[in-house]
C-alpha cells in the first residue's frame, strides 16, 4: 500500500511539474481568440449559461467565458490517458491543500496545508457550516443583496435566516459611491442571539472588496457575542485597482478562530464543473469536527476536479493574469455604459468580481430580468433572487467575449430606448 500511494504521488507530482513547466513562462491567454468568439460557439459548448435560454446572451450564471488554461487542459488530458479517474486518495487531496496553501500567498496568508480539505464545491462548505456550526433552530445572518444560495439553503437545515441590507453610500458621481454595513443592525442580531455570519469577500454580487478595519470591527462584534462567520472567499482573485483581498482567517489569531473559509479555483479557472473547492479550517476544533463528522464531503470530490485545481494554482498564475486583463477591460466597459447611456439606472463600480448590481428601479421597471429576456433576448439574474432589497435590480455577469458584452448593451438600451424608458 505504501509503495502505490508514493507511486501516484510521483505521478502526480511529474503531471503538474510538466504542465507548469510547458506554460508557466507566457499567459496562453489569447485574447483575439476569445474577442472572436461567439454566441453559436459558446452555444455548441453546451453549458447551462448559454443553452437555458436560446438565442439570448448569458449574463445570469457566474463563469467565465473565456475557455481553460492550457495546463489544466494538459493536466486532464494526461489523467484521463492514464486512467487516473477513481475516487479521490490521499496524494491527491495532499496535493490540493499544497497547492491551495500557496494560491493564498498571493494575499500575504501563509497557511498551514494541514488545515485544508478537499469538498465538492463552496455550497457543500456551507451546508457543512450550517449542520455542524450553527445547528438547526439558530440562526444565520447574510447581508444582502447576497449570493442566491446563501438565502435559500439554511431553510433546509431549519435554519433562521436574517437579511440584513447592505448600506448604499452615495456620491456626486453617477458611477462612484460606496457599499456598507449596517453594523448598527448586525449588532442588534447578534445581541438577540444570532451566532452565525456570512461574510462573502469579494462580495457577490455587489462587488465589495472589504477592508481590513471593516473585518476588524465584524470580527470585535463576533468575539463579543460569540459569532462563527462562514468566510466565502471564491472570488479572491478579481479585485481592482488599489482594493486588495485580506483573508478573514489571516487578519489575527482571533478571526482565524472565527473563521470558516471556503475557497476554489472554479471562479478563477472556470473549472466549476470538476467539483473540487477547499475549506480552510484554522479553527483546531473545526478540524477535528470535520474529521469526525464531515469528511464524507471529501469522498464526493472529483479527482479530475483535483486533477485540475492542483494544475490551475501551480500552473495557471500567467494566463489567470491574462484572463483578468480581459475582465478589467470589461469592467470598464461596464462603468463607460453605466455613465453614459445607462445614467438614470443605479449602479455603484464593484471592487472585485465579474458581476455588476444594476438597479433599474429608476426606470419603474419592477422585474427587469423578465423585461430584458422578453425584449432583448438578454438573460439575466432577477434580483430578487438576491433578497427582499433586489426588488427592481438585476446581477450581471460580464466575463464575456468584449464584442458580445458591447452587444448585450446595445440590446438593453434598444428595448429600453424603444419604449421611452431611456
């Protein structure tokens, strides 16, 4: 048994030191490549975003359209030609928590590998959350608008959920302001009894890089009414400009006790589909928990998804660059439009992320997700979806090909101009 385990370990090790090593010097992403692709082509893919609704540009599901990483397409190529495709072993999910561990370098967090499991997806690290951590008959808080998930699931572990809406600063200018929150109620909660948080940094879909002095004050609250925070940091990479992402559990040895994180590679990569995230447990207590009562989680783990996220953090760093460059050039498309054609429509610039909040209450639209897929075969997320605050609001994925995001806006402001309500 010893001899196999080394063996694959060699193995894999020899994979992923020739992926790197064949596309670690230049960012493979090719930009032209993916300027030219088009709706018939992200169609023929198959995936859920683009087949749902026909003939519409997919602007609801967060992924990425913009292909895989020549090394994580080297690495699954190689596993499959091996055969490599059993349940998960050891080697494998060692090889993850390795890679993950210096993934987190590039925030300044030096984690110990020891701390890191493999689990299907971040979901699964919530419901985990939720059924060990907080308990059925207690309750949750999410700040909204929030990832959809995170206001639907607590229901099926009998979990209250509270929503707490996120304060809107705004600014002289049509694009600038400022998300917040609203600490004054999050207090309120917690000092009623409320032990459980969803921190999501950066925010989705909202954008919100948050701030260190912002996890401070969450994390002094927290240590006052003994609060656990489920830190959802799967978006880590994408954020702008002069925002930097801080892991929760890095800040001090007291968030790293708070903490429940849950990353993945599957935003970054768009590797979703190979169901392969990571908990960070610093917790000592978590981990103990988890090896007793939730590392079933780790058996559902795909090992083409391990295949592939080890492949993506050792690999990928160069094109993941490339693939970013392309998400700002996005963005500021999305910002051009948003102060200019779309001016009356809310919107603040999101820090991080792909994803834009866009209120169209202004315009009395009051399901602008339906209007937009009636009207200009454009589909995206009813904010609604989002919580009880999304009424009248949509989310919009913009990691698409330029040229097709160019398009979606000419079709929202031609369905909009059409009826007067621009």
């Amino acid at each position: 048994m010893t001899t196999d385990t080394h063996t694959t370990e060699a193995l894999t090790t020899d994979t992923l030191r020739g992926a790197a090593l064949r596309h670690g010097a230049s960012s493979d992403f090719d930009a032209a490549k993916v300027d030219a692709t088009t709706i018939e082509d992200l169609q023929a893919v198959g995936s859920d975003k683009w087949t749902r609704y026909e003939g519409c540009i997919g602007a609801f599901i967060a992924e990425m359209d913009f292909g895989l990483a020549p090394c994580v397409v080297d690495a699954i190529k190689e596993a499959s030609d091996h055969h490599r495709l059993g349940y998960i072993p050891d080697p494998w999910k060692k090889r993850v928590a390795t890679s993950c561990a210096d993934w987190q370098k590039r925030y300044g967090w030096k984690v110990d590998p020891a701390c890191i499991r493999p689990v299907p997806d971040v979901l699964e690290a919530f419901e985990i959350f939720l059924r060990e951590i907080v308990r059925p008959g207690n309750s949750v808080i999410v700040p909204t608008p929030a990832y959809m998930p995170f206001l639907s699931v607590p229901q099926l572990y009998d979990v209250d959920l509270l929503e707490i809406p996120m304060l809107r600063k705004a600014s002289s200018e049509v694009t600038e302001g400022e998300w917040l929150f609203d600490f004054d109620a999050i207090e309120r909660a917690f000092a009623k009894g409320c032990h459980a948080f969803v921190l999501c940094n950066p925010h989705n879909p909202i954008g919100k890089v948050l701030t260190r002095e912002e996890m401070l004050r969450l994390s002094d609250l927290a240590q006052r009414y003994d609060v656990r925070i489920f830190s959802d940091e799967i978006h880590a990479p994408f954020a702008y400009g002069r925002n930097r992402h801080i892991p929760f559990a890095s800040i001090s040895s007291q968030t790293a006790m708070q903490a429940f994180t849950s990353t993945s590679a599957s935003k970054s990569f768009n590797i979703p589909g190979t169901k392969c995230a990571q908990v960070i447990l610093t917790n000592p207590n978590d981990l103990e928990l988890w090896m007793e009562r939730a590392q079933w989680s780790e058996h559902q783990t795909a090992t083409i998804g391990a295949i592939a996220t080890t492949s993506a953090y050792e690999g990928g760093a160069s094109w993941f660059e490339g693939a970013f460059d392309y998400v700002r050039r996005n963005a500021a498309l999305v910002n051009e439009e948003m102060g200019g054609r779309f001016s009356k429509v809310g919107y603040i610039r999101p820090e991080g992320t792909y994803i834009a909040w866009l209120d169209f209450s202004p315009l009395h639209l009051d399901d602008p997700a339906d209007y937009f897929l009636k009207k200009a075969n454009v589909a995206l997320t009813d904010g609604r979806e989002c919580g009880a605050v999304g009424a009248g609001c949509v989310r919009m994925n913009f990691a698409m090909p330029h040229p097709l995001l160019e398009e979606c806006f000419d079709r929202m402001f031609t369905a909009l101009h059409v009826d007067g309500l621009l």
